[in-house]
C-alpha cells in the first residue's frame, strides 16, 4: 500500500514530468510508438483480414498463422530482431506488429463474415459488383467488428510498448525499468499507472468514436441493424473466444 | 468484502510463516556450535560470471568434505543482500566497490585497501568479507579501436569535449555515481544514455560495433572486448571503484571454510576470470562443470 502511495507522490512532484526524460515526453513517445505500431498492423492486416472476410478463404490459415504468431514470446522476438538489425526503434516495431496485427486481422475477417448473407446477395442482385459490395455493405456494416480488433491491437500495444526502451529506444519503458533495476518502486509503479492511463484514453477514445459511428446511417451497431444482429453476436462470441 | 478480508488474513499469515522459515531466528543467534553439521547457503547474482565464482567456491568447500547448498541467480543487490543480513545466505561473491557503494553512496574509499577497511566498518554486525581476489569485473567505458584512434583515446577524460556522445548502458546507470552526472563532475564528459538492457550482453556489443553508439558500458572481465577488438578507457580518477572480487560471509563460516575461500581467491586473477567467463560464453559451457575443470586444473580440487 505505501508504495502505491509513494508512487502517487512521485506522479505528483513536478521533477517526475519534465524534462528531456520526464513523463510528458516518455507518455508522447509512448503514443507515437502506439500509433506507428497500430499504422503499420492495420496497413498489414487490415486489407488481408477484409479479402479473406470477402472471399470467404483462406481462414484456415489466417487462424493456424495468428495463433501462432499470438504465442511467439515478444521480449525473446524483440531481442532476435535487434540482434539483427540493431538498437532503436525497427525492433520493437517489429515485435508489436506480430503482435497486434493477429487482432486486427481477426476482427477484419470476422466483421466482413459478420454480415447477413441475404443483405449480400441483395446487394449482388443489385448488380454491385465484388469491390462495391465490399466497401458499400460489408465494411460499413461489418464495421463495429473491424474496430473492435483495431481497439485490442491498440491496448495490446500500448501496454508492450514499454520493451523499447530495452533496447535503446525511448516509452514510459525507460522509467520502468529503470525503477525496476533500481528498486525504486515508486518510479516503478508510477510508470505503471501513467501506461494504465494511456490504454483507458486510448480505450475510451476508441468507445466514443464507435458510438459515434453508430448515429451514422447505414453502419450497424448492436441492435440498430437487426437482420445482422443474431450473426455478429455469434461471430464476436468466437472472437472473444479466440 | 468478507472475502476480501479473509484474503488478506491469509496473505499476511503466508508471509509471517515464510519469514519464519527462512531466517529462523532463534535458532541462529545463541547456537553457532550445534549447526556446524548444516550445509552453508551459496548465493550468486543473476550474472553467469558470478555464477561461475559462486560454483568454484562450493565445490572448493565440498572436496573439503564442507556440505553447501546453492542458491544461485538471484535479481541484483538490492534483493540478495538483506538475505544474506537475515542469515539465509551464508557466502556470496561479491565486487568490493559496488558492495561498499551499496551501503554508503558517499564513500570516500577509493582503492581496494581503503575499501575492504570501509566494508570492515560499515557492513552489518555477523557479517564479513574475506580476503579480496586479484580478479575485478567492473563496469567500465569502452569504445571500439577504430574510434579510439580516430580520436586519440585512451583514457576516459580524452571524450570530453566530443560532441553528441552516446552510451549503451542498462538503465539503472543514469542513478549510479559513475553514470552522466560522475563522468561531467569528474571528467567534463557530456554523454546522453540509450538504454540497452542487457547489461553489457550481445545487444550492447553490437550496438557498439554497428556505430548506433560510441560508448559502452560493458563488464571488464567480459571475453567479447577481447573478440571485438574493443578498447578499455582508462579511469585514473577512479570513478568506477574497484571492483575486486571478494566474497561476502556470515559468522556461520568457521575458519576452516574461509581459509578454503582464501585459496580460491588467491588464484583468481583477471586473465583466470577471462578465460572461465570466456568458456562460459564461447563454448556455452554450464558453471559447474567450467568450475570443476579450473579447480583441478588449479591443484584446488
């Protein structure tokens, strides 16, 4: 207990936030790592997860090679690719894409499968062709789902991202370890609850803007777009499952 | 909440049970005599070369026919050593320097001598340290050969002045007194830290290879500076202390134990700790069997 305390004390001292080291710029680093993280796994993952969605293959292998991925050890794939390329920031990039890219793919496959197979065929009959029916149906309605998997890559990230600074790079890791090493708790802990903040703003962010989209016509959300309602609770009960 | 409660209850009698067993406090104070027949506790860091010193040290003592048990790789300083006040480590090896510094972050000791007569004073009562190894491993600043000439190296205040210095260190060196503030105070060197944390490790190495630095702080004792073709810097103001090995004891090692730790020391010196570490990381050696072929090699077996 008095180390919670002694680390809200540190939080609090004016020392703990400035400065070239000091938790503004760490927590800004540490944002921007998520971001670029996010970027690059969505820019991965995002396209695969939807053509797999659409043409309804390959998931098989999508599932094999995420589960996969999702068990590799990030420090021990961390400290391999560094040995390769070096310190700084390629490594831990690297590390957090084959981390979060398996949820991003996940929830893009998921929130493609997720819409009614009638309201596709419809949109066929229309004479929407493949393209059209992917971005006019099936992402707008599957679109709840793609989020979901990019808001559990993001917290994922976030609360990795704190390796970094294990190998030259920058984050609220360096405060971490440096209170780990030296036993300085306060620092420890402290760097703890600066990353716990991160991830709920960055969750809370992501909340707001789903229910946001949810107001916009013609993108479903749970309960506004009955005739999916039944599959996307299924398909979400396996993802979670996942 | 009552559930709460009772989790907490149980917690607490957990650790008053597990403290209890650890340092059995009443049994160590009056009755030194009647645990002559119980093995002495080895403890290591969590460092393969300490490993190897601490494996020497048991089976030194066991082809004497002195029963120890081990227990190696533990964390860092911070955690070992109030095992070893609380009696339930009885011999660990030690560097004399940061062992000092652990205790008094002041120290004026600035050679091996004044440092083992600082420890004699500071060190807790029940505790104390045997004759120091010729042996050190420290914390020491090194560049590659190609950087040194390039810039006339050979000691560390040569770097003053350079501009944009980097150093690979583990982060707790930014709190150490030899860290940014010890190399501006003493040396006038700037240097900003990149954290590797592998403590000298292959990271470190190839961060200072490869150029992403110019500056490591990489163990003295370790066989890469020799592989890579590095280049120690001198420290003539000693501002990393020296860092003998010398092992750290309890009142529970009689004379016939320490005078056995004494021999080991007395022929472990820098090139011996060298070549075991080198064993250990080239030929990826196990501690134990690295030890036994020193000690017979050493006569010491």
């Amino acid at each position: 207990m008095s180390n919670i305390l002694e680390a809200l004390n540190w939080l609090l001292t004016a020392d703990a936030w400035t400065g070239p080291g000091g938790l503004w710029v760490r927590s800004l680093e540490h944002l921007a790592y998520t971001l670029i993280a996010l970027g690059i796994s969505a820019v991965i993952a995002l396209p695969l997860g939807l053509a797999i969605g659409h043409t309804r293959k390959g998931r098989g292998i999508a599932i094999v090679a995420t589960g996969a991925a999702r068990a590799l050890p990030t420090l021990g794939l961390l400290t391999l690719v560094a040995l390769v390329t070096g310190i700084g920031l390629t490594a831990p990039m690297v590390a957090l894409v084959v981390l979060a890219a398996p949820s991003v793919l996940a929830g893009a496959y998921a929130g493609v499968e997720s819409v009614n197979q009638a309201t596709v065929d419809a949109a066929r009959a229309q004479g929407m062709n493949g393209w059209q029916v992917l971005t006019r149906v099936e992402i707008p309605l599957g679109l709840p789902l793609i989020l979901s998997g990019l808001r559990l890559a993001a917290l994922q990230i976030i609360a990795t991202a704190t390796l970094a600074a294990y190998v030259g790079a920058g984050g609220l890791g360096r405060q971490l370890f440096l209170g780990l090493q030296t036993y300085d708790y306060s620092v420890m802990l402290g760097a703890s609850l600066v990353v716990i903040l991160l991830a709920i703003l960055v969750d809370t962010a992501f909340g707001l803007t789903q229910r946001l989209l949810r107001r916009v016509p013609g993108l479903a959300g749970p309960g506004k777009a009955p005739s999916t309602g039944t599959r996307s609770r299924r398909v979400r009960a396996n993802m979670t499952a996942n | 909440m009552k559930t709460t409660g009772l989790l907490v209850t149980g917690t607490i009698a957990a650790l008053a049970l597990s403290s209890c067993g650890g340092g059995d406090p009443l049994a160590d104070g009056d009755d030194a005599e009647a645990e002559q027949g119980e093995a002495l506790v080895i403890g290591s860091q969590q460092y393969y070369s300490n490993t190897i010193i601490a494996e020497l040290y048991a089976q030194a003592l066991e082809a004497e026919g002195i029963e120890v048990e081990r227990e190696f790789d533990i964390g860092q300083r911070e955690v070992y050593v109030s095992e070893i006040e609380s009696g339930a480590i009885d011999i660990f090896p030690e560097y004399a320097g940061n062992f000092l510094q652990y205790y008094d972050e002041e120290a004026e000791a600035a050679t091996l001598e004044e440092i083992t007569a600082a420890l004699e004073e500071t060190l807790p009562e029940g505790l104390r340290v045997l004759e120091p190894a010729e042996a050190t491993d420290q914390d020491s600043f090194v560049v590659t050969a190609e950087f040194a000439e390039e810039n006339d190296l050979t000691e560390i205040s040569d770097l003053a002045g350079i501009e944009d210095l980097r150093i690979a260190a583990n982060s707790e060196f930014e709190t150490r007194p030899y860290g940014p503030e010890g190399l501006q105070d003493v040396y006038g060197v700037e240097i900003s830290v990149v954290t590797v944390q592998d403590s000298g490790g292959p990271l470190t190495v190839d961060a200072l290879v490869s150029g992403d630095v110019e500056v490591a702080d990489i163990y003295s004792a370790d066989p890469n500076i020799e592989t890579e073709n590095l280049v120690v810097l001198e420290d003539p103001e000693e501002l990393v202390l020296p860092q003998n090995v010398l092992p750290v004891v309890s009142e529970r090692v009689d004379e016939a134990a320490a005078a056995v730790l004494d021999e080991v020391n007395a022929a472990l010196t820098s090139e011996e700790l060298i070549s075991l570490n080198t064993q250990s990381v080239d030929e990826q050696a196990d501690a134990s069997d690295v030890a036994a072929d020193w000690l017979s090699e050493q006569g010491l077996d």
